[in-house]
C-alpha cells in the first residue's frame, strides 16, 4: 500500500513535530516526510511516497507543526490544474 491508496489527494514534503507521549514535554522530528492533512482528525505520515513505505496516522492533539512543506508531484498523477 502506498500513502495515496489511504488518501488519494494533495501530498506535501514537510517536517513534521509531534508531542512524544512516551515522555511528557518531549517532542518527536520527523524531518523529510510525505503528509497528507486527514482524515479529518488525523495527520498521514509516510517516509516517502513510494509504494511499500510505512504510513502512520496521528491524531492532531499530537501534532506540534509541521513545517517546511512543498507539495509531492508524483511523474504518474496528473497535476490539478
């Protein structure tokens, strides 16, 4: 499964920080990803866009920012015009 089989929208490149519930006032990086915002709710992360990569959701109580983003154009989609 890839990350557009679970949403089939814009992708965006970004760095994402999200609160680390394992250590209270701690925040997670994850530099370089592929996100989807949604569904609705939820943040889709991917370590890249190709096929076969994890895809983990989380909920977006957990999300601290996510920064740097520039949309994913995948050669195989059309661009929305």
């Amino acid at each position: 499964m890839d990350i557009t089989t679970v949403n089939d929208r814009h992708l965006y490149s970004g760095t994402v920080r999200l609160r680390d519930p394992a250590r209270p006032g701690a925040v997670v990086e994850l530099v370089d990803r592929v996100v989807r915002f949604g569904p609705p709710g939820w943040l889709t992360v991917a370590d890249g866009a190709d096929p076969g990569r994890p895809i983990e959701l989380f909920p977006t109580a957990q999300v601290v920012a996510v920064t740097e983003l520039g949309e994913v154009h995948q050669p195989d989609r059309p661009v929305d015009g």
